[in-house]
C-alpha cells in the first residue's frame, strides 16, 4: 500500500511540474512580447528618447543648436554647417527602397532664390509650425510649364507664384523635380519663429521625394513635431 501511494504522489508531482512550466513558458511569452512592443530610440545629437508602440513608426528627435526636430528613426543627420550667422541641416532616409528622401533645414540663410515644385505654407504659432496643405505642381496651375515636353521646360524661368495666398518660386525649368519647399506669408521661403528663450530666427525647409511613390505625410509630421529653441 505503501509503495502504490508513493506512485501515485510521484505522478501528482510531475503533473504539477509540468503545468508549473506551461504556466512559466506563458508568463515568459507575454513578458517579451510587451518588450517588443516597446521600443526605446536614442538620437545621435543630445541623446533624446523617444518611446514608442509598434502601431507607429518610432520616431528619434534631432536636437541642434536653435530648434528640435523629430523623423522617422532610419533618418540621418549627414552634414551640418554651422556659421556664426545661418546654419544648415541636411537629413536624409536610409530606409531600404526609400532612401531617396531628403530634407534640409535652412536657418537664417537667404533663400528667396530657392525654386521648388510644390510649395508647404507654413506659419509660426509660438515657438511651433502650423502646416497648411501642400500645393500641387506648380506647373500645373502657374499655366507656362509643359511637362510633356521636358528639353522646352528647361528653358523655363523660376517664376513667382502663389498658393492659398502664399508665395513662392516656382521651378519651372525642372517640373518632375518633386522638391516641396516651405513658405509664409513672411516671405518667400521663409518663416520667422521666434524661440521659447525669445531669439527669432528665419527658417526655410526643403524636402525632396524622388521614390516612386512620394510620402509627404514625412514632412508634415516632422514639421508639426518641429520646436524652435
């Protein structure tokens, strides 16, 4: 009888080790699963994080000397000029078959002379962007482009033009170019911001797309996350 009861413990036993490990295994399957649903992304500049789910793209913040941006985390800042007057920032995507993204920051430089295709107007709420809708190509409404014929299109002046009563510099000359710039009604391709420590500074942004199928969801949201300094 003894021995009958001691086979029958030893059973019980390894019963409840076996759902002890079932129960461990899940308790572990879960536990990594919330670990791979949050990320953790640090910038290259001044080490900011940014925590985010994988519903949406992680995003890492660029801090420079008068402003904070934040893109997608494949972006780059690949070259910066830095001046004691006007600097500029030239980020670029990484991302496999879309890498052929790019956006610079003017800041305090003169742009007036920039032609772009399609134009972002833009304007200063305190230290952050308001972002309008970003126009069609230019050629298309300016009414002198022909994208059909590409060699006459390159003949073409940069000509002022205007949307949603902002204007901007059309480039004509290169129609397909899908450079978007932005604009305000402080000028063309400028805006002036002035700082949360009170310094005002002109900023002008130019994004180009030259994949197949352009994002400009990237601009907008990197502008609406953008905060002068």
């Amino acid at each position: 009888m003894y021995a009958h009861g001691r086979r029958h413990s030893s059973h019980r036993k390894k019963i409840i080790i076996f759902f002890a490990i079932i129960f461990c295994l899940a308790g572990y399957g879960i536990y990594s699963f919330y670990l791979a649903d949050t990320k953790e992304v640090i910038s290259n500049n001044d080490l900011s994080t940014t925590r985010v789910n994988d519903d949406r793209e992680a995003l890492v913040t660029f801090n420079q000397r008068s402003f904070s941006i934040s893109l997608p985390r494949d972006w780059q800042l690949y070259k910066t000029d830095e001046e004691e007057q006007r600097s500029a920032y030239y980020f670029k995507s990484t991302k496999k078959n879309n890498d052929g993204r790019n956006l610079v920051i003017y800041s305090d430089y003169d742009t007036s002379t920039y032609a772009v295709n399609k134009v972002l107007p833009v304007s200063a709420n305190n230290n952050l962007l308001s972002v309008g809708q970003i126009s069609d190509t230019c050629s298309n409404f300016v009414g002198t482009g022909n994208n059909v014929n590409a060699q006459a299109d390159q003949k073409l002046p940069d000509t002022v033009a205007k949307w949603q009563n902002i204007s901007f510099l059309c480039d004509l000359s290169h129609a397909n170019r899908n450079a978007i710039g932005t604009s305000s009604i402080d000028g063309i391709n400028k805006v002036i911001i002035q700082g949360a420590g009170g310094e005002k500074h002109t900023y002008f942004f130019l994004y180009t797309d030259h994949n197949n199928v352009a994002d400009y969801t990237l601009l907008v949201n990197a502008l609406k996350s953008f905060q002068a300094k």
